[in-house]
C-alpha cells in the first residue's frame, strides 16, 4: 500500500474501499452530526442546539470547510502570501476547531457576546497553531512517526508556513501563539482540559 | 460535449468546473441548508425547525440519500428484485421528496401523529412515482427531449422498473401510484398546489 494513503498508521476509508464510497461515507456523517444537534435527546435548551447547528453549518460550508478546501485547490501550484494562506487555514481548518470549543459555550444557557467574540478568537489562532505545528512536523518528521506521508505538502507543489516563511519563523511564529492562546485563558477557571489539548496541539511530533 | 453532462440541457458542474469543484459545491449547499434552517431570520417556532432538521438530516444521510446512493453503487451489474430496487429509491430520491413535503406539515406549530403518518405515507409513494416515470421515460424518450441522455440506465447496466417490470406493467404500477396518491388527498382543503406537483410528475416527458 501506498503511504500516501495512510492516516495514524491505517488505511484511509478511499483506499480500503473507494472514492465515491469515502465521500458518501463522509456526507452520512455529516448529516448525522446535525441529525444529533437536532435530537429531543440532546438534553440542552432549543436556543443552544439551534445555535451550535447554525455555528456548525456556517463552518462546514462556503465560509467554512467545503470554501476553505476549494480556495486550496484553487491555489496548489500558485505563489501566495502568507495572508492568503492564512485565511485558507482560517476556513478549511480552523473553523471546525474554532466550532468544537465555541461550541461548549453555545451549550450553556447564558450568552455574553464578548465572552463569545474573546473565546472564538483564540480558538482561531489554536487552528492556525495546529496547521503551523502540521507543516512543521511535515518536514522535520518521517512517515514512521507521523502515520502518514511525510514532505507530502512539498511533494503536491503546496504552500506552506515552512515553504513561505521559512522552518525557523514557522517555530518562532507556533511560539508566539502558543503564549498568546495560553495568556488569554489564564482568567478563565475549568479551562484544564482545554489547556491539556492545547499542550497536545503544540508539543505533538505526529 | 457528451450528454452525459447534461441536466436539463446544459452542462453539469462537475462537467463545467471539475469533480472536486462539483462536491464541495454540494457540500456548501447541503451546509446552507441548515444553516438557513436554524437562522433567526426563519419565523416559525424552535420546536418547528428542530424537526425539520432532524427530519432533513435523517433523509440526507445514512438510512437516506447517501445510504441509497451507497445502495445504487454496489446494486450496479447485480440482479435484484423490485423489493430491492425500491429499498434503494426511497432511500435515495424518495426520502428528500418526503421531506419536502412534510416540512410544509411540520413547519406548522400543531403535530397529529397520524396525520404526518399518512401525509408520509403519501410522499413516500410520490417518490416512488417520480422514479417510475424517470425509467419510463429513460426508455421512451429521447436525449433532445430530456435535457439529460436517454437510455442511459439502460448503458449503465442498471436495474430500473421498466428492466424488472417491463414496460406495460411499469405503466400500470405508476396508474396505481398515482391514482392512490390523488385519493389520499382529497380530504385536504389546500392541497391544490400539492395536486398541480403531483400532475407535473405524473404527465412529464423530461
């Protein structure tokens, strides 16, 4: 088997069946997402489920995932700024992250939009964290340790943080959100566990 | 251009743009459509659109259409029965056209379990109307007049009424169809608009 092929070590679901099965796979398992949200057995307010389905749905789609992969292909090959490669990020990545830790907020019954605003912005800078620490790792690793293909975004002629700012602007640029996302949840409390994820985000080698 | 690539006469988009293009399109669409959903803007009650969502995410996903398109995929070449054929187009036109239908009902703050049974019931067979009449006239028509390429099915090697059925019988199963549809609306005031769909499905050519 080809490792290009391989995600933490196993078969990706397009190789060990096909394509067109992977991608309706994928199309199940969003609509069960939403089919969840919208469940009489999710045991939160009406207000919070409708809420984290509109949070959802905007970061899956055009503003979201679905655009975010689309600029990516639109790009591939090209020569572009670190801004256009951030927002990408923004988009096909960090959205999502941004909507699972928003998310637990939008559950509580209370909304205090500045609290939101200051949340959202540092799970934003968490998602460009992991794709910093991703195109890192994509080079400074090997495809033993990652469980999947490394140097794959040099390989597909891709822009990256390494290929546009260089491996060790990428580190210093990971350090400075590292310490910003710390600092800014220094005044919650309960915040461990996300902290934890955190550390895991930064200090992961695969 | 092959005809292939063509729905109502004009090229699709994955002909048009590319096939990467062509799903994360559908992807953004299918995200919008819960994302309007679940929109404040949207004036009817939080008990209302919850059920529609669970009913629309229920019809997209595995037990609808992407579990019927996963069923069409591996039926393709196989011999199977009507009972199977029909499994696959419930699954993966009909449950959307059953959605359409009933959110009218659901949007509506008054829930009667039999009443959303039977109008159910009903959509369920005007789905299975729909696909009669598509293999119908897959074989009777032509590509000018469809807007899509006739006898494709047939190219395909698929399973369609008309392959099971024949031709004649197809005709008589989609009479009855139709004929119990009518019937079962007739106790509704209001259902014009309903009717006038109904008729447009039962009498095309394309």
């Amino acid at each position: 088997m080809d490792n290009d092929d391989l995600r933490r070590g196993k078969p990706t679901c397009h190789k060990k069946y096909n394509e067109a099965i992977a991608i309706l796979a994928g199309d199940a398992l969003q609509s069960l997402a939403f089919e969840t949200l919208s469940s009489t057995d999710l045991n939160i307010t009406q207000t919070a489920k409708l809420k984290i389905i509109n949070q959802l749905a905007k970061s899956s789609g055009l503003s979201g995932m679905a655009g975010g992969q689309a600029l990516d292909l639109i790009n591939t090959g090209l020569a572009i700024t670190q801004q256009q490669l951030q927002q990408m990020h923004i988009m096909k990545t960090g959205a999502l992250i941004n909507t699972s830790i928003i998310s637990g907020y939008l559950a509580n019954n209370s909304f205090d939009i500045t609290l939101y605003q200051k949340l959202s912005d540092t799970a934003t800078k968490l998602g460009l964290l992991f794709q910093v620490i991703d195109d890192i790792i994509d080079i400074t690793s090997n495809t033993q340790i990652l469980g999947k293909t490394a140097h794959k975004d040099l390989d597909n002629n891709k822009a990256t943080y390494v290929t546009i700012l260089g491996i060790e602007k990428s580190n210093q640029y990971a350090n400075m959100l590292y310490s910003e996302i710390k600092n800014s949840l220094t005044k919650y409390t309960n915040a461990d566990f996300l902290l934890y994820l955190i550390d895991l985000i930064y200090f992961r080698n695969k």
